[in-house]
C-alpha cells in the first residue's frame, strides 16, 4: 500500500485462535490514551494525539493562525527587519501589526 502511515509500538505475531471479537467501532485503549470511534489520529515523531472530533475544527483554526504567525516571525527575522526583543518581548506595536496585515494579505491569497 502506497503512501500509508504506520506508527507502532510493538506487536504481538501471536495467532489468534484462542481469541475472541469483542467489539467493532468500540471504544479501545491504546497505551494510556481512551480512543473512540470517529475520533481523529494526528501522528508525528514525538508520538500519537487522538483528537475528539467535536475539537477538530477548533484544533485547526487554532494551529493556522499560529503557523501563519510563525511564519512571519521567520521570515522576518531572517530578514533582520525586527530584532528579537520587539518580536517576542510582549505585545506588538502598531508597525509589526500593519506589517503582519499587510503581510498576511500578501501571503494567504
């Protein structure tokens, strides 16, 4: 199977004759972690993150608005344009936020 993503901890070859189904689409325990059907898996190589699917949306609003602020911040520092302390000393002034609107008009399309 192409492109398919597998994150494993250990497993078992043990065949499974004396084994019983107890349930499909159930509720199941993997490590620590509860995990229920329709429940999203975000994995990375720091681990594996069930996410409810009521948060979803949420989680990823959330994550697009920080990777877009990120991003800015790089590029901008990289370009020498604001030293670090006006960046990440607190609140931004009135230039860095009419220059990440602009930037973000320029950016996100």
């Amino acid at each position: 199977m192409p492109d398919i993503g597998v994150f494993c901890r250990g497993f078992d070859p043990t065949y499974g004759k004396d084994l019983t189904l107890i349930s499909l689409n159930g509720p199941t325990r993997i490590g620590q972690a509860t995990v229920l059907p329709g429940d999203v898996v975000m994995g990375t190589n720091e681990g594996v993150l069930f996410i409810p699917p009521h948060l979803v949306e949420e989680i990823i609003e959330t994550y697009e608005k920080i990777h877009t602020r990120e991003t800015f911040i790089r590029q901008r520092m990289q370009e020498h344009k604001y030293p670090a302390y006006q960046i990440y000393g607190g609140e931004w002034g009135d230039e860095i936020k009419a220059d990440f609107k602009q930037w973000c008009k320029q950016h996100q399309g």
